[in-house]
C-alpha cells in the first residue's frame, strides 16, 4: 500500500501578518493570504498539465481543517484545476486543526512576555502528545480512504491536505521517522508546499520519505 500526500499550510491572515497566535480561533485568510492560496493553484494546476512535470497529482481527493484559513485555502488552491478536471471536493477534517493555545490565543509574543512573565507555556493549552495523537488519527482517516497497492507504472494515489504550520508537522515527522519531540524543529510558511510519500503493508508499518519541504517557489519574495 502507497500514499502521497501535498501537504500544504494556510495562506496569510491579519494574525499570521502581527505575529499573532492563532491557534484554533478561526481567523480568516487576509487579500494577501487569498492571493498566496491563488498562486499555489494556478502553479499546481500548471504542472498538472505537463506530463514532464515531477511534482505529484492531480490528486484523487482533498482535505481541509474546518478552520476557515485552511478551507478557503484548499477551496482557492484547486479552483484552477477544475476546468481542466472538473472541480474536486474539499472534505473538511476537524482532527486536522491548529494546536489550541488557550489564554494566549490572540496574543503577540510580547504581550504574552508582559501577561505571563517565566511562563513556559499557556496551562489551558493542548499539548503537543495530544497533538501528535489527534494528526496521526487524521492521517489514518486519509490513508484507510485512499493508500492503494500501485500497479505496474501507476503511482501511488495522490491527497492533498490543507492544515496549519504547527500540527502539520506531526505528519513531517512520521514520513522522517522521528518521535513528536521534533515537531517544532522545522517550520512550515504560509501558503508552503512541502510532498510525503508513505508505503507499507499498513500506516502502522509504513516507511515515510520527505520528498519537498516548505516550498513557496509560487510566492513572490
């Protein structure tokens, strides 16, 4: 069994833009960020329509936390594609949600500094283990739906998952094999494509490889 994902985070919102944490207060994407997320589709459209091309798809479905930032995200990032393909369904996947913060939700680092002085960390925030553990029931969801045996010259079916730069990484560290005490030792950008591949009898078995990671070759600098 094989499975591809694209992975990509959100585009920009007002909080992304002040160094706000978001967490799972749903924040709607910014005209900066809406534009990000149009870039991204009108860049995986165009490979999509180059057999040369060596990045991974079209994708056989997509999914989406139920945040608004990533769902209009996904909802922006395949609109380009459907003329060419028809039009592809966004399922909504709450287990795909940022990391709840708790009282720093909305708040700048700053703030945060003068709020909660010495503080290591919000106390009513969800912890990184029930993070790692809620991802990797997501990623079970998709691979159960959609990992297939390849045939022949057929790839592996190919998902694209539209979340956040915090929880998304739980999926980064599964396809590299490391535990959940790496999972802030990389960032995702706003609007980023980064590429998984998993294979194996099951997902509990499964070998992971990172093929692409936080590109945003589709952004403007």
């Amino acid at each position: 069994m094989a499975l591809t994902l694209l992975l990509v985070r959100h585009g920009e919102t007002v909080y992304n833009a002040e160094n706000r944490y978001q967490g799972q207060r749903d924040i709607p994407l910014s005209e900066h960020g809406r534009d990000q997320a149009r870039r991204l589709g009108e860049r995986l459209a165009a490979v999509w329509q180059d057999p040369a091309a060596r990045l991974p798809g079209p994708p056989v479905a997509a999914y989406a936390s139920d945040l608004r930032r990533a769902a209009e995200t996904a909802t922006l990032a395949v609109a380009p594609s459907a003329a060419a393909r028809g039009a592809l369904a966004v399922h909504s996947l709450a287990a795909l949600r940022e990391r709840h913060f708790g009282a720093w939700e909305g708040l700048t680092g700053e703030e945060i500094r003068t709020r909660f002085p010495g503080s290591e960390g919000p106390e009513d925030a969800e912890t990184w283990p029930e993070v790692w553990a809620r991802m990797n029931e997501a990623l079970g969801a998709i691979w159960r739906q959609h990992a297939a045996s390849p045939g022949g010259a057929s790839p592996p079916p190919v998902v694209l998952v539209v979340g956040h730069g915090g929880s998304l990484r739980a999926f980064v560290c599964r396809a590299l094999g490391v535990g959940q005490e790496h999972i802030r030792r990389f960032r995702l950008d706003n609007a980023s494509l980064s590429v998984l591949e998993f294979w194996g009898s099951s997902l509990e078995r499964s070998e992971g490889r990172v093929a692409l990671l936080n590109d945003t070759g589709h952004l403007p600098r």
